[in-house]
C-alpha cells in the first residue's frame, strides 16, 4: 500500500520532469491521487504513462499555458494549450465559479486540451461554494451511435455536485458508455477478460475479449438514450468551445501526429440566487435520508446516493493506504529512472 503524500511525491516529481513547473504540479498530483483514493483507478497514475510518451513526442506542450479567448459577462472560452487538461478545467471551473457569484449562472468552454481525468473532482468545487456544478468532456472514438457497429462517439462523461448540509455532496460522475474505455483497458493490462454487455468487436458481436473489444467499440448507457446524450456533449464541449468534436478528437492513449483536441464544458449555479443556501443543504439532506430510508431490494443493505461509494473508498484509502497495480507501479518506477530520479515507488 502507498500513501497519498508519496504518491503525491512522486507524481509530482515525475511531472515535473516531464517540463510542468511545480505549482502546476501540484494541482494536477492532487485529482491524480484523487482519482486514485476513490476507487477510479482508470482515470489516476496510469496517465502518467501516456502522458510520458506524448512529452517525448513532442505532442504534450508542457508547461501548460492557458489562454483566455473570449469573455462575456457570464461565459468564457479559454484555450488549453495543449497542455495538460487538469490545469484547463481546474481554471475553468474556477472562473465559472466566480462568475456565478455575480450572475447567478455561469458557463466557461475549453478548447485544446487533453485528458482532463475523473469529472466529479471539479464539479465538487462548485458544490464547496455552495454552488451545482456541472462538467461534460468529449473524447477520442470509442463508441459507436446507436444502431451502428463504427466507433464515432467519445465515451463523453459528465458529472453533476449538488451540495448538502450536513450529508455528503451528491456527485454524479458518469460516462455516456456503459464502461469507460479505461476499464477495458486495465482488463487487457491484467489479462482479464470483460463482462459481455461492456463492448462488441469490429463486426458488431458481444465480446468478453479486451482486445477485440478495443478494435471495436464500446456500448452506450441505455442503448439510444445513452448515444444521445454523448452527442449532446460532444455538440457543447467540441462543437461549441471551436474545439475538435467526432472522429476528428484524437486518442491520449497513442502517439499520434496531432493534439487530441478535446473539449470541456464547466457551469456553476448558485444556489443562493434562486433559493436561501441553507434551507437548500437542509432540503438535500433529509432528501438524502429519505432516499436510504426506502424499503429495500432483497440482499441490499445499504441504498447509496452518487458519489457515496466513492467517499467511502477515499477514508478507506486514507487508512490503509492505496493500492496500485503492479504493471502501473513498474512503469512508473521506469519513468523516474529514465527522468534521472531517485524516488520510487
């Protein structure tokens, strides 16, 4: 088991290495571990790996700089430089967050960026200011519309917070598929297969196959209603922002010839604006109880609200420390000697 503060330690070093500078560093080590100490793993250190051989590329444009593009009262778009996408979308957020506080609704787009890692770590920053925050992201081809077998789509997730008193936040984080891509992924690393239902290959059959899975294309949510929703994001975060949008994103997972050119959306409402914030929190809270207080299902204990899985994975992670997998511990452990580190991991 690793603890946050190494981990952190070594993410940091590695990125700096890679030519971030340090306060940036720090920004982006902590949704990494983040990731991590929730349980969501395919979003923490194994972008490490990609980002390693992008930067070597010279496809990664490290240290990040951002660029405010357009401004409105309420609305910006900001370019991300093709730098890293944590950065982006952390300075996104904030300036919506800002905004809100004067305009009661606020909506900034990134343009240009690259993987912005698990949604929910920014919509809560909304929900710690008292504020719903909403994220939507684009992505590279994974997927395929409905009634197609050709990936078009991104797994296009989307994440919502809404705050509550004394409660946990509620924080939607979902993809518009029924896995991300990076489980897949984690199942080829592992030599494990996947559940039918995940995937279907290049010909369009149900495959447990991580590999022919990867040559074909993932499933949506819901079957129509999830394609639609992932075009809806792929139209406001691509489209919208002068970003890339369908087959034009590219892959972070690849070296490729060009920038990824993801797009992101981050909105904040303040609540205060509409509703007094305190009677509001209350509300959630006892719509909270009032959901878990529900007769339940046979061999179910617990009713969880979104996001409560995950708070639990993170105390438990404080406790007992994080654990990663070895092929992502190796791989990592290269990287800092090849940097001309002396950490480990």
């Amino acid at each position: 088991m690793i603890s946050e503060e190494n981990l952190q330690k070594v993410i940091v070093e590695i990125l700096k290495g890679y030519g971030e500078n340090e306060e940036a560093a720090l920004l982006v080590a902590d949704c990494i571990v983040k990731a991590e100490t929730r349980g969501i793993a395919t979003h923490g250190t194994y972008f490490l790996i990609p980002m390693f051989q992008r930067v070597k590329a010279g496809i990664l444009n490290l240290p990040t700089k951002i660029t405010l593009i357009k401004e409105n009262q309420a609305t910006s778009i900001i370019d991300g430089g093709n730098g890293l996408g944590q950065l982006a979308t952390i300075k996104a957020m904030h300036i919506s967050i800002e905004k809100a506080k004067k305009y009661g609704v606020a909506l900034t787009l990134i343009r240009n960026t690259n993987n912005i890692g698990f949604l929910g770590y920014y919509s809560n920053f909304a929900a710690k200011e008292g504020m719903i925050g909403f994220i939507g992201c684009n992505g590279a081809a994974s997927m395929a519309p409905w009634g197609s077998c050709e990936a078009f789509l991104g797994a296009n997730p989307i994440s919502i917070s809404v705050p509550a008193k004394n409660e946990k936040s509620i924080i939607l984080d979902m993809s518009s598929s029924i896995v991300a891509r990076g489980k897949i992924r984690r199942a080829l690393r592992n030599k494990e297969k996947i559940p039918l239902g995940w995937a279907i290959d290049k010909e369009g059959d149900p495959t447990t196959d991580p590999n022919e899975a990867l040559k074909g294309t993932l499933l949506p949510i819901a079957g129509a209603k999830g394609s639609a929703l992932a075009i809806i994001i792929d139209i406001i975060a691509g489209m919208l922002s002068g970003s890339r949008f369908g087959l034009e994103v590219q892959t972070f997972h690849k070296v490729t010839e060009s920038a990824t050119g993801i797009g992101v959306f981050c909105m904040a409402i303040d609540i205060n604006k509409f509703y007094d914030l305190d009677s509001f929190c209350s509300m959630i809270d006892s719509y909270i109880r009032s959901i878990k207080n529900l007769k339940k299902v046979k061999n179910i204990s617990e009713i969880y609200l979104p996001g409560e899985l995950e708070f639990i994975s993170e105390q438990k992670s404080r406790e007992e420390g994080i654990k990663l997998d070895s092929p992502i511990i190796e791989s990592l452990n290269d990287i800092l000697e090849k940097l001309g580190s002396n950490l480990r991991l």
